[in-house]
C-alpha cells in the first residue's frame, strides 16, 4: 500500500469516526427524528459535501455506524469450541468477556442505542445476533445428542433477551465491574438461572 492510500485511508476512518461519534451525542441529546445531515456534520465539524461523500442521508450514516459495530461484536461472540462435546465453562465465560468488553468499548454508542431515543433497529439486530451465537454455541456443544425439554427457539429467545437486559444495566450503570466480573454473573445466570442467584432453590 503506497503512503498516499494509506493516508487517505486513515482521513476516511478519521471522517467516519468523527461523524459516527456527532451522530451518537445527538441523538443523545435530541433523538435522531429531528435530526438533520447539517446538524451532523456541523457537530463533525465536517462540511455537508464531505459527508455526502461516504454517507447518502443520516439512515445511511445510522446502518454504518450499526454494521460497524455488530461486525466486531459478531467477531468476538464466535462460540467457544468443544472437542468432547462438553460445556467448556472457562471458554464460555472467556467469551462472554470479550462481548462485554466490545461492549465497554463503544459504551457511548450503546447507550445511546439501547436507550428511549435509540434506534429500534439496532435492538432488533442484535437479538438476532445473540439469538444466533447462542445457538450455534448449542449445536456445538450439544449437536442433535441432546433433546431440550421445550422449543429451542423459545429457549434462544430467553438467552438472547436476557443477554440484552445484563448489557442495557451495565451500560446505564457506567459498565460498573470489569468485564471479567459482569462475565462470571454471566456465566452463573446462563448455567443456574436467575432463582439460584437470589438464593432460592429452584423447583
């Protein structure tokens, strides 16, 4: 890669980082109905012309800024590899680190996303993402051994949302403990359920 590309490729993420950071303050601050590509690139402290150049309207700039986000996510959720076909808890929880520290990492755009002037979309995506590792995390472990006691879809679903529900608190709480220490609660609410961590004996 020549200097010249290689400088043009840094001004391209620099853009994008600044525009993709403008857009995560506003919609904080106003919601992202009532925003406008000016408002945008004046908080980018970017010329209208520039965006239009990487961007074609603020839905474009939101669809980015999500792909971006759920590629690395999806990068880092990969589930962990069982040779016997055993629960390998250690990789387990290792796995739910790193998602949660993806998750300190864009806490801002997070936030911001999963909060009453969010995105829907963003919700959306992301259960399905979830949804998705958890069951391919499944089919690994178990593969067609193992008959589940009720519909694995509904099974998916609960992990899936539940998962949503632990990122939402951590991120409105400031991702208070480390990822390390969120992933361990993780690990106990996905492996005993929720009656066992108040305490209670389930039936």
């Amino acid at each position: 890669m020549s200097q010249n590309s290689s400088s043009t490729d840094l001004r391209v993420r620099r853009t994008r980082r600044l525009l993709r950071d403008a857009l995560v303050a506003l919609i904080e601050e106003r919601g992202f109905d009532t925003l406008k590509v000016s408002d945008i690139a004046d908080r980018a402290m970017i010329n209208r012309a520039t965006f239009y150049r990487h961007y074609r309207d603020k839905y474009d700039l939101l669809t980015h800024c999500m792909d971006d986000v759920f590629e690395e996510l999806t990068a880092k959720s990969r589930p962990p590899h069982a040779e016997t076909g055993d629960l390998d808890y250690s990789a387990l929880a290792a796995n739910f680190e790193a998602m949660l520290t993806h998750v300190a990492e864009n806490t801002d755009f997070y936030r911001v996303m999963l909060g009453k002037d969010g995105a829907g979309a963003f919700v959306s995506r992301l259960r399905d993402i979830l949804r998705t590792v958890a069951a391919e995390r499944w089919q690994k472990i178990a593969g067609d051994a193992v008959k589940p006691a009720m519909p694995p879809a509904l099974i998916l679903s609960f992990i899936a949302s539940a998962y949503i529900g632990v990122i939402v608190w951590w991120v409105e709480h400031d991702c208070r403990g480390s990822p390390a220490e969120v992933a361990a609660n993780l690990l106990a609410l996905t492996t005993q359920g929720p009656y066992r961590a108040f305490g209670l004996t389930a039936p």
